[in-house]
C-alpha cells in the first residue's frame, strides 16, 4: 500500500513539472507573438510615415503637371491667336 501511494505521489510529480514546462513554454511562446506584434506595430507606423510622404510626392506632382498643362494650353491658344487659327475643340 505505501508503495502505491509513492507511485501515485511520484506520478503527480512529474505530472506537476509536466504542467509546468508546458506552462513555461506557453508564456514563453506568449513573450515572443507580443514581441512579434510590437514589432509589427513598430512597422505599420513607418508604412503611415511613407505613405504620407508619397501621397505629399503625389500631389505636388499632379500641382505641377495641372500647371504645366494650363500653360501649354495658354501657350497653344496665344500661337493660334497669332496666326489667326481657329481652335480645334
């Protein structure tokens, strides 16, 4: 009888270090996904800074082809002026 209750006590030992390493490994894993998502969260930050940028890029870009355009369009209505051409439209 006394052997049986060593047995059933060493199994709940190991039974509890089982549980235990598994626990460990559990918050371990835990550390490391919310690592992961700082580091995620770090990235998706720089993305917004990037995008911003480009989108700034963007619209100075169509700013100065609108402005080129008009200025064309100018330059053409002031050449057919001057050769006394009618405006194709």
């Amino acid at each position: 009888m006394l052997w049986l209750l060593h047995m059933k006590k060493a199994a709940q030992t190991q039974k509890d270090k089982t549980l235990s390493a598994v626990e460990e490994l559990a918050h371990m894993t835990k550390r490391g996904f919310d690592h992961t998502d700082e580091r995620f969260n770090e990235v998706d930050k720089r993305f917004d800074g990037i995008e911003n940028r480009l989108d700034r890029i963007e619209n100075a870009l169509i700013k100065k082809h609108d402005y080129e355009i008009a200025d064309l369009k100018r330059r053409v209505k002031d050449l057919e002026d001057l050769y006394a051409m009618p405006s194709k439209k």
